[in-house]
C-alpha cells in the first residue's frame, strides 16, 4: 500500500496539520518574547539636606510648687474650724484652721496673773531698799556724831577737863552707832537680793506670758504664703498635735516649677563646653525651657532654668535639675507630668534625612542611596540628634544625595528605581 498514490483527503490533513504547528510555534515565540525583565521599582527619595540646625533635648520631668509649706499644729487640741475652702487661692496670714483656744487663753491670764504678783513683790522689795537706804544715812550720821564726841573727849580726858566716864560713854556710843550703820547696811544688801529676786521672778513670769501668748497664737494655724491649699487631712473635731503629721499643705504655684533628670553623661558633655561657672551662669540665663504636657500640649509660656541639684543620685547615675515657668491663673498644678525640652545646642552645616529613610539591622543603621543612575546602594551611617521628624547623620551621606524614604523594605544593593519626590506622611 505504499506505493500508492496519497488521497488528497490525505493532503489536506496534512496542510491543516501543519498549519497548527506554525501556528502554535508562533505562539510560543510571540509569549516568549514578552516575558522581559520588569519595570524599575518606583520609590520616594529625599535629598540629604544640609543646614544649621538647633538641637533638642528632651527630659521627663513633674511639677511641684514653688514653695510648700506644710501646715501643721504646734498645741495640742480640738479642731474647731476650718475657715479656707479646699484648692481655692489664700493671702498670706489668712486663717486656715482653729484650735480650741480657751484652755490656751486660761494659761494665759494665769501667766499673766503671777506676772502681776511678782511685779508688786518687786515693788515692795524697791520700797524696802529704800527704807534700808534711809536707814543707813541716819545711822551714818549718828556715828559721825558720836565719832566726833570722842574726838572731842579724848584730849580733854587727858587735861583731866573732863571725867574719864565722860570719855567712856562717848566711845561706847560711838561703837553702838557703828553697829547701827552695819545693820543698817546688812539691811540694804538683804533688800538689794530681794530686789534681785524678784526681778528675776518678774522675767520668769513675764517668759511664760510670752509662752502662753505664743500657744495660744499657735490656736490659729494661718498660711504663711500665698498659695493654694490642698485637702484637709483632718476634720473639725480631730485632736491634734505636733506629732498628727501636716493638716494640710499650702503651695506657691506661680511661678511653677519643674523637676527633671539628666544623666551624668549629658551633666558632663555640659561642662565640657562651658568650663567656667560664669559660662554656666550665662548660658543658663540665655536658656528657654518648654513644658510638653501630658496631653502632647505645648505650654504656652516659657521657662527659666533655675538650679542644678548639689550631687549626683549614685543609685540612678542622674543629676536633678529645675526650672521655673509663669502660672498666669494657676493652670499647672503640683504633681502634674511634663517633658522639659530645651534647645541645648546649634549644630552648624548638619546633614538631615527623614526618620522613615533609615532602618535597623541589628543595631547597625543603615541606608539606601540612589545615585545619578538610579542605582540603589545600601550604606551604614552614623546618626546623631533628631530634628523633628528627622536624623541628623554624623557620617556614611554626603550633601544632596538622595535617600529612599517610601519603598525602603523592597529595595537592595545594585537594584534600578524609578524615584519620586518623599511626600512626607
């Protein structure tokens, strides 16, 4: 069957066959070609800035009053009142709570009472130096008399002109006179330590006057600043004493002031660029603080740095510092969380790039760099502060390089992109 001739059925399956080959042949040249390489990776990128920027710090800070004085008792005694309404605004001197005063005030009329006392016994002592002191003028002017009857006697009982009793009497009233003058001065001296006595009874009465006005003053418990007092800590009808601990607590709250912490590496860094006291002091007095609040709030009036406490905290490696800022209708409170940020210092021609352009391997920052050619390469850099939303690069970028800031996870060394201008999100 070989030999015979093909039937043109025959022919035309083979034409038809042949045709599908091309065609499925063209087919897969036609697929074939269009599997290329893909299309560069479109990112965002965000030229290296280079300016002179200023550099935040920022510490954690609270709030506390400016002065705060603990209201306490000095007597024992029974609250009778409280005459402040809690968290309201009082002057200095203004009553703030009673003790009962009448036991106070009967110690003090009984002070004043033996004051009195002693007073009249010193006035009678004075009045009996006196008499004494009279006293002894006549007895001094007795002996001078009888004194100069025995000088007299004494050459006339020689001359036999007078009797030898004459001259006797005479003498033995002149020894009873001077016994008078001495009594009489041993009677002065006696009233002199009365006097002494007395007065000193006198001081010592007048010292528990003073005592007993002085506790019954202590009844009144007055602010003794102007402020704001907290909450009583004790109620009408308490006993208290010095030993209850604070009634309440009266805090100055304009100015405010902020505490916060800096570490001993910062402290250090500090003085390093200002070694002399006066370059401290004058810094400091440049320096405006900012109060971040808890609510991310920026507080609108500026702060002053105050002081720098005398030693480092050993257990936390910190020193404590604060600042002072205006509390215009006292709207910063004691106790209140806040962040102090300062501008510490002005870094001159820094290098910036967004924060999204850099990204961590561990620990190692790093970078992706699209040069001229839109090449991607893959550097490590140095970072520093941050500005803002962006990272100052100490180095590993050069001024006007450009970054990838959107795209940053699908990019690798040597990879072609498509860049954008980084719209920041």
């Amino acid at each position: 069957m070989s030999g015979l001739p093909k039937s043109r059925p025959f022919r035309i399956v083979c034409v038809l066959s042949l045709t599908v080959l091309l065609a499925v042949a063209t087919g897969c040249s036609a697929t074939s070609g269009a599997t290329t390489s893909p299309p560069p990776l479109p990112v965002e990128v965000a030229p290296v800035e280079q300016r002179d920027v200023p550099v935040y710090k920022e510490w954690i800070g609270t709030l506390d009053g400016y002065v705060n004085a603990d209201i306490k008792a000095e007597v024992s005694g029974y609250l009778t009142e409280q005459a402040y309404t809690e968290g309201t605004f009082v002057k200095k001197g203004q009553l703030l709570f009673q003790i009962d005063p009448r036991p106070f005030q009967a110690a003090l009329d009984q002070a004043q009472g033996h004051l009195a006392q002693s007073q009249g016994q010193l006035e009678q002592a004075r009045a009996q130096l006196a008499q004494a002191e009279a006293g002894v003028a006549v007895a001094e002017a007795n002996q001078r008399r009888v004194q100069l009857d025995v000088d007299r006697y004494i050459p006339l009982a020689q001359a036999k002109a007078i009797t030898q009793q004459d001259l006797d009497n005479a003498t033995q009233n002149n020894m009873a006179a001077k016994a008078q003058l001495q009594a009489a001065e041993a009677q002065v001296a006696t009233s002199k330590a009365q006097i002494t006595a007395a007065t000193a009874a006198v001081e010592a009465d007048k010292a528990s006057v003073e005592t007993a006005r002085i506790n019954l003053g202590f009844t009144r418990l007055t602010s003794p600043i102007d402020g704001i007092p907290g909450i009583a800590q004790l109620q009408v009808g308490a006993l208290v004493s010095p030993a209850s601990g604070a009634i309440t607590t009266v805090s100055t709250v304009d100015p405010i002031k902020a505490y916060f912490t800096a570490s001993e590496q910062e402290y250090i860094e500090y003085t390093h660029r200002f070694p002399t006291a006066k370059q401290r002091q004058e810094n400091t007095r440049r320096l405006e603080l900012d109060l971040i609040l808890a609510d991310g709030s920026t507080y609108p009036y500026k702060g002053k740095f105050d002081f720098a406490d005398r030693q480092v905290d050993v257990r936390t490696g910190a020193i404590r510092l604060a600042g002072l800022f205006p509390n215009p209708g006292s709207s910063l409170r004691p106790g209140q969380y806040a962040r102090v940020r300062a501008v510490t210092q002005v870094q001159d021609g820094a290098l910036l790039i967004p924060q999204e352009a850099v990204f961590d391997l561990q620990g190692t920052h790093q970078v992706a760099v699209v040069d001229k050619a839109n090449t991607v390469t893959i550097r490590t850099v140095t970072l520093g502060d941050t500005v803002g939303h962006k990272w100052i690069v100490r180095d590993g970028v050069k001024p006007g390089e450009r970054v990838v800031a959107a795209g940053l996870q699908k990019v690798r060394t040597g990879m072609v992109v498509t860049p954008k201008p980084y719209q920041a999100r």
